[in-house]
C-alpha cells in the first residue's frame, strides 16, 4: 500500500504543478494583461515619475527624521 501511496503522490504532485501554471497563465491573461493594455492605451502612469532634468545626478530624496537608534529601528511607523 505504501507503493500505491507514493506513486499516488508523485502523480498529484505532477497534476497540481499542471494545474497551478494553467491558473497562473489565465489570471495573467484574463485579469493583468487586459488592466495594462487599458492603462497603456489611456496613458496612465500609476507611479508618479518626474520629468526628466539633465542637472540631476539622482531622483532619491533625502530620508527625513530625526537620528537613526536601537528604539527608531524596531519601531516600524
């Protein structure tokens, strides 16, 4: 019975990995790919980037607040 249980468990696992590529595939498909078609064809930015300037090295902004401790790190707002 052990056999039988195991050759059942190889074939599940093979079944399953099919299946979750089919599901992934379709919500790409179905679902993300129809959103960014949209977005592309409206021209809409979900991330807000700034034009760009040519005297700028970096976009990073510095990180505002006071020194960095112990009591600052373990908090996380």
């Amino acid at each position: 019975m052990k056999g039988i249980w195991r050759a059942w468990k190889r074939l599940a696992h093979k079944l399953i990995s099919a299946q979750n590529w089919l599901l992934m595939a379709l919500v790409y498909w179905l679902a993300v790919l129809p959103v960014a078609l949209g977005l592309k064809l409206i021209r809409h930015r979900l991330i807000h980037t700034p034009q760009p300037d040519p005297d700028l090295d970096s976009y990073w902004e510095p990180v505002k607040g006071g020194p960095m401790d112990m009591a600052r790190a373990q908090r996380m707002f």
